[in-house]
C-alpha cells in the first residue's frame, strides 16, 4: 500500500492535506501547485503529481480551476497551506470556494479540529 503525500514529514498536516485534495478533485477541479515561488505543477487530476510537487518549501498555495466540457474555466479559487502548523495547515483560501463548494473543506475541516 502506497503512502498518499509521503514527502511530508508532519502526519497530522498529511493527513488533512490528502483529504482536502481527494475532496478537491471528487469535486471537479483540477489542482495546480505554487511554491510561493513558482508554479510547479499546473491543472492536474493525479494525485501523484500534486503531492509530488507539494511540500518543498515552508508553504503551497493550491490553484483550482474547475471547467466546462470545452474548457472555459467557471470557477477559479486558491487555498494557501502553510506548514508547520498541524491542524492549522489551511492558512486561508478564496471565499467563492467555500460559498460554492463546502464540501471540499468538510473532512479536512473536521480532522483539523481534533488537533486544535
């Protein structure tokens, strides 16, 4: 059995983190990464490739797009995570994600809390 986000040296920001971005793609988004730097991954659906491209610096903004059947993209949003913080690894995030999809911060928020 393969260990999703492996790289990431704190379990409980781990655990929160392969929640939310199972829950992000469940939801029709694709992912991107940005380093606080750069962006280093772009609109993928592989998990593999996200966790991979996540956790090399002190903090990632995810980059979600969610689009049409011919492309368009209908709805944009990001979600810092800053890490170091355990249960508080979601730092902030664009409001239209919340408003428009909960369900996305549902399992991820209810884990956070019982390391708060």
């Amino acid at each position: 059995m393969t260990i999703k986000f492996a790289n990431h040296k704190n379990e409980v920001e781990r655990q929160i983190i392969v929640l939310l971005v199972e829950d992000c793609l469940a939801a029709g988004y694709t992912l991107g990464v940005n380093d606080g730097e750069e962006t280093t991954l772009e609109d993928s659906t592989d998990e593999e490739k996200i966790f991979a491209a996540m956790s090399t610096t002190d903090e990632d903004f995810l980059i979600l797009n969610k689009r049409d059947s011919a492309g368009e993209i209908l709805q944009k949003g990001w979600l810092r995570l800053v890490y170091g913080n355990d249960g508080d690894v979601i730092s902030n995030y664009t409001c239209n994600l919340e408003d428009n999809d909960p369900v996305i911060f549902e399992r991820a928020n209810e884990l956070a809390e019982r390391f708060q």
